[in-house]
C-alpha cells in the first residue's frame, strides 16, 4: 500500500501544473478568439450598416464661405453689395415658398433670395452669371468648374438616381440630393451641361 501510495504521489498533477495548463488553454482561447472576431464583426457591420443616406445639409450651407442659406438683409448688403432689383411676384403663380407670409425675389448678379421683411432665404444660384461665386459645405465647394464627374466622386447614389426634365433634357442633366438626413420634403438640385459636364445652377427646391 505504501508503494501505491507512493505511485499516485508521483503521477497526482502538482497545483503549479493545474496552473499552467489553465494558463495555456486560456491563451489558446484568446488566439481562436482574435482570429475570428475582427473577421466576425467586419461582417456584422457591413450586414447591420444599410448605404448611407447621401445629403447636403441645408443649415450648413454657405454663399461664398460666408453667407447662410437664411441670413438677415443687411448682412447680404454688407457682403454682396446692392442688390440688382427686387421683384415682387405674383403670388398665384407661386407654387411653394420658404417664407410663409407675402415675399419679394431679390437678386444678386445671378443669386435669387427671397425676401422677408429683414430677413433673405437662399433660392437659387446660375454660375454663368456669378463666375466668381461659390456655395460651400464642410470642405465641399461648388462653382462653375464643378463637373458632374466631381459630383459623382462625392453623391454616387444621387448621382445615379438622375432626373432629365424640361425643354433642355437633350442638353442638361438634373441631380437632385435631400436637405437633410431626416425625411424632407425640399432638396437640391444641381443642373449640369450634358455637353461640357460643368455646373451650371443649383436651386433650393421647395415641395408644394
């Protein structure tokens, strides 16, 4: 019985032992674990993540670097100088309005604002007429040397979601991208030269 005794001794696994195994197979668990979760959460985002809605966010918009989509008049005067004219419309043939009350067209060598008592909301900008103009937003500006192609580098989706309308559908191709990541009904649309490929207007459109 001693020499039993003694045997089991000498095969009984010593806490040192119990130790390091534990150690290793808990080392083996994290490599298994590292190689397939980074594979394994990649896929998951790319499943749970749908294609970003693309947008130009109306607020953060800005006429020359300087100038907001919704600014007071004085301010226009100060950085645009005088106004070309100010044209009061006929209100039956205005179909939608940024403003609520009665307005007046107020233009800027090629910019169109629409006038509220002492405040002006964006409304359109044609690039032959304001060469030297410019909207911008984040890092983005657009002009009359933006091409379709620039376009398309930033707006894939919108930029396939094409739409052709009016007298000139053989000459120009109309964009339109949302005001915002919620769901809205105004949006941009850029018009661009089918021929030369460069922009030539952007209006603020307004659903009625």
């Amino acid at each position: 019985m001693a020499g039993l005794s003694s045997e089991s001794q000498f095969f009984k696994p010593s806490s040192n032992y119990n130790m390091k195994s534990k150690l290793l197979l808990t080392l083996l668990c994290i490599f298994i674990f590292a190689c397939h979760t980074p594979e394994t959460q990649l896929s998951a985002v790319h499943k749970s993540n749908p294609v970003t809605k693309e947008y130009i966010r109306w607020d953060s918009v800005k006429l020359n670097g300087s100038i907001s989509m919704v600014s007071s008049f004085n301010m226009a005067l100060n950085r645009l100088g005088k106004p070309d004219s100010t044209i009061v419309p006929d209100y039956n043939d205005v179909s939608a309005s940024y403003w609520n009350g009665k307005f007046k067209y107020c233009y800027f060598r090629g910019v169109q604002f629409e006038k509220y008592r002492d405040s002006i909301a964006f409304s359109s900008i044609n690039f032959s007429k304001s060469p030297e103009w410019f909207l911008s937003y984040k890092n983005i500006k657009f002009n009359g040397k933006t091409t379709i192609d620039n376009f398309k580098k930033l707006f894939p989706i919108s930029a396939e979601k094409k739409e052709l309308h009016g007298t000139s559908i053989d000459k120009n191709q109309w964009i339109r991208i949302d005001t915002s990541p919620d769901q809205s009904d105004d949006a941009w649309i850029f018009l661009f030269n089918r021929d030369t490929g460069k922009l030539i207007s952007v209006d603020h459109w307004i659903d009625d």
